[in-house]
C-alpha cells in the first residue's frame, strides 16, 4: 500500500472534523492508500453519540506531525547475551558487519552496549589487568571458547586469571606459579598429575588429548577441572584471555530511546556523542532497533491529509514538519503551507463531509454503511440540521441519500443527534468552552471563538457568572484580543453571544441586540465561519 498516510481534522473536534477525517481515510483505503484517520483532541457528546448510534471506534488521538524513531527505516538490532565471552562478541561482530552490539536479557531488554572500541581495548590492556579480568571466567566459556569439552567438572569453580604453558622443561620453573591457574598442556600424565597437586585450577589439554581414568579421578577428588580441546596450544593462549563474560566489559547505564521518540529530538542529543548507534527501546523495553546519526538527518516526513481546515493554528502541532499531501475543506483558506503543489479542495457548502462525499461519488464508489452515518452526522451538525446560512442544495442532497446508506430516518434522527449535544445544565464549562473553541489571527490581533448548541435560553442564563469567569479567565491567560463563545439554538432560533477582551466593543457591530457590554443575541446569526468570522476579520483587519 505504501506510506502511512494520517487524515486529521481540527483541534477542539467537531463532529464534521471526525466524521469527514473517517470518512476520507476509508475512502482512501477503498484506492489502496494505507490511510489511518486521527483525531486532535477529545470528542464532543454529539459525536460520541454519532458513534455509539453508528457503532464505530472514534480515531486514535495524535498531537504532533513531526516523525518519530519507528517512522524511520532503522536498523535491526544485533543483540548479544551477557554471559556470551568477548570472543563470541568478536565473531558476532565479523559476521553481522556491524560495529556496536546490544547486550540484551533473554526477554531482549537492554544490559549495555560493546562496541569495537570497547573490544580492541580489551587487546591492548597490561597484562595486570588482562589476568584481573581473566578472573570472571567460567568453564563454560572456556570450554565453548576453544571448541572444547568439559571432562572433570568443579561445583565451584575459580581461578586466579592467570594462564601457563606447561611444557616438559618449563614445569620446574612454573611449579610455584601454578595454585590457581589455568593451565595448558598436552599428553603427559606426570606434568597433569603434578600441576593437579600444585593447585591448578584447570587443565586444557590441547591437541585433542585425552585424560586417563587415573588423572580424571585424582583432579575430580583436587576439585580441578579439565578441559580437552583440538586446539594447539599457542592457539588456545590467544584465544583465552578474550574467554571473558561481556558483563564485565560492557557499557552500563546505556542512553537509549524510545521509538516514539521525535526524530529531531534524538538528533539532538546525539549529534555530539561518541558512539556509532543506540540503541532503541518499546514502551516495554525491549530492543526493537538500532540507530545511528545518517538516520536521522536524511528521513522522510509523516504523511498527513487535513480536513475540514487549512489553518496553522488549528492544524496539529508542529504541521510545518509534515508533508501535506493535501486539503479536503469548506471554510476559508489559511496559513499552511506546502513546499509543492498539492490536492486541494475548497469548496462553497455547509459541511466538508458533503465534499468527501462527492469524491465518493467521483470515483465511482459508496461509504460503507457506519461511515454514512458517521457523514450524515456531520451534515445536521454543521448546518444546524439544514437552518443554517451555509447549507446549500447539494449538502441536503447528499445527507437524503446517506440516511438511505445509513438506514436512518432523517427527521428523526436530526432531532436526536442535536439533542444529544445540549448539556448545558451538567457538562464542565471549561468542556463546553473549548471541545470546539478555534482560534484565528488577523494580522497583529489574536481571537477564539467557541459554539455549542442550547434548547432553552434558562439553562444559558443558569451558568451565566460561571462562563464569565472563565472566559475572562481564558481571555488573560492566553492574550486574547477577543473571545466569544456562541450559544446556538437547535433550531436554529438564533445565537446568544459572550464575549471578552480589549476589541469587546467590535462585537456589536456585528449582533443585533445588546444585554450589556459583554453578551447580546442576533436572532439570523449561526454559522461562526460565514457569518461571523468574515465580519469580525473585515472589521479587526481595518482598525
């Protein structure tokens, strides 16, 4: 299918910005578009209502356009146990082309990081400290380590690190330096017996010698363990002193990053750091990838479809750091940019829902059921159940036809779905504010406007002091230059207005009546973008 592609709708949602961003991503799924709907903020109780009548899962939230770690085509991790020797982290190295490998649990949870660096260090140690290490060894890994076999065991097994060559002439010479080393020999049952009751800790008898039954039972009663390997024994000496667990050389308290962490983000902080790649974590924590700076400064950018608006400040955050593939709206057009030509569809209607549907249409196609009446819940919404300015022929038109899809009543689901929005009497007035408060800019001057829908003008009138204090509120906090929240009528019987801010007084040159300095009503006002915006920027933009 492609790239993921996100159809987002305004901030503070409305039922036609969910609806259409649905709708619209279904119908790109139809065209074979892997297309995901995302919404930007909480739904309101009409389009709760919208979708437990339609019985659909409301979009997923996203509040950031800007890419995150598992947007990014990042490598697969190579991961190592911790009670691997570095010898095993060596070939691990060689054979995968990496330079770095993550040090990981059996569940793949990150230990620490070692790194070629880290490896080649370990070469050019003293000898003092090779023999410190040497220390943490084990029989397994010495055994695995030069390809051997553990002969004679030891329940507990330690060694003092450091490793002799026994040889006919050197036994006498290395006698008082053997209690507690390894030592390598070949097939000389005397030199084996005699280094058993010096106190070695093991035998790795190379060449692929084999202990008798007589030196197998003198070192099991000494507790010495022995080890038989088809190694030579230079060979076995330059393997062994790399027979130690990473554990004890790898990094800890490693800097790792989530993957959905932001891509920038990590470029930032590691722009100035040492290490090749991090490692990158799930929310469980477990290792999922590996990352490196040439990721993150050339990627691509999330893919994102607006609709129902075309303005930055309504738009997700950070929407400059997106690719806008394009805009499917019906209100004015706005500040977002694109850095090429794009699909852009304006259009003159009550609702973008309308639109999506004539792309439905022109591509030969039908919503699914759900989605219909998801569309058809944006229309009534938006035109006030066809009472509002905006509604055109086409917009009534198109909701007949998706109550047919939907298997509706029109009439009778109308009256339902905008009774379902009127909760003055309970709801949270900061809810009520800002479910589908917008903001806008006009030049130098910054405004919000919010709407909801009321039946009776005493549930208003009941909450009145509690809307005033916080709108003012609002009104300092933000530094706005005006905020007006609209009181809508169901039935389209006009629009109570409440408005703060330096440019109050603007408002009415705009509404009918005036209760005092800070409300009033006008009985033909209730669409917000075509009746009052236009008028408010004409008179803010001509101060």
């Amino acid at each position: 299918m492609g790239e993921k592609v996100y159809v987002i709708g305004h901030k503070n949602p409305d039922t036609d910005s969910i609806a259409s961003s649905m709708a619209y991503a279904a119908l790109k799924v139809k065209l074979g578009i892997d297309a995901e709907a995302r919404r930007l903020g909480t739904l309101n109780e009409e389009t709760k209502f919208a979708t437990r009548k339609f019985n659909v899962e409301a979009p997923m939230l996203i509040s950031d356009a800007r890419s995150q770690l598992y947007n990014l085509d990042i490598d697969e991790p190579v991961l190592i146990s911790e009670n691997a020797s570095c010898n095993d982290a060596v070939k691990r190295i060689v054979n995968t082309n990496t330079k770095t490998l993550f040090v990981a649990d059996e569940k793949h949870h990150l230990l620490g990081i070692v790194s070629v660096g880290d490896l080649s260090s370990l070469r050019m140690n003293s000898y003092e400290k090779r023999v410190s290490l040497m220390k943490n060894t084990n029989l397994e890994i010495l055994s695995s380590d030069i390809e051997g076999k553990i002969v004679v065991d030891t329940e507990h097994f330690k060694t003092n690190g450091i490793v002799n060559i026994i040889t006919a002439g050197s036994v006498e010479h290395a006698r008082k330096k053997v209690a507690s080393s390894i030592c390598i020999v070949l097939n000389d049952e005397l030199i084996q017996k005699e280094l058993i009751e010096c106190g070695a800790s093991c035998l790795i008898l190379g060449l692929g010698t084999k202990p008798t039954k007589r030196i197998k039972d003198i070192a099991k009663k000494a507790g010495v363990a022995i080890i038989t390997t088809p190694y030579m024994p230079m060979e076995i000496a330059r393997v062994i002193y790399e027979s130690i667990p990473l554990s004890f050389i790898m990094t800890r308290n490693v800097t790792s990053y989530l993957d959905t962490d932001y891509v920038e983000d990590v470029a930032l902080k590691i722009a100035n750091t040492r290490y090749r790649c991090y490692p990158v974590v799930d929310e469980t924590g477990k290792i999922v990838g590996s990352i490196s700076r040439y990721h993150l400064f050339k990627y691509k950018k999330k893919n994102f479809i607006l609709v129902d608006h075309s303005s930055k400040i309504q738009s997700i955050d950070h929407v400059d750091k997106a690719e806008i593939l394009e805009i499917i709206d019906h209100h004015h057009i706005g500040d977002v940019e694109t850095t090429k030509p794009i699909y852009y569809r304006n259009q003159k209607c009550g609702c973008t829902a309308s639109i999506v549907y004539q792309l439905y249409k022109e591509n030969d196609l039908e919503p699914d059921k759900s989605i219909a009446g998801m569309m058809l819940s944006a229309i009534i919404s938006d035109t006030l159940y066809f009472q509002s300015e905006t509604t055109t022929p086409s917009d009534i038109k198109i909701a007949h036809k998706l109550a047919q899809i939907a298997e509706v009543n029109l009439d009778e689901y109308a009256r339902e779905l905008l009774n379902s929005s009127v909760n003055l009497k309970d709801g949270d007035v900061n809810d009520l504010i800002e479910r589908d408060l917008k903001r806008y800019e006009f030049g130098k001057y910054r405004i919000a406007v919010g709407q909801t829908n009321y039946s009776n003008l005493e549930d208003i009138q009941s909450r009145i002091k509690e809307f005033e204090t916080v709108m003012k509120d609002k009104q300092e906090r933000n530094d706005f230059d005006l905020i007006v929240m609209m009181f809508t009528h169901v039935l389209a019987d006009g629009t109570m207005f409440l408005f703060y801010g330096p440019l109050s007084y603007l408002m009415f040159d705009v509404i009918q009546t005036r209760f005092d300095d800070n409300s009033g009503y006008d009985h033909n006002i209730m669409s917000r973008k075509q009746q009052l915006i236009p008028v408010l920027s004409d008179l803010i933009l001509n101060l």
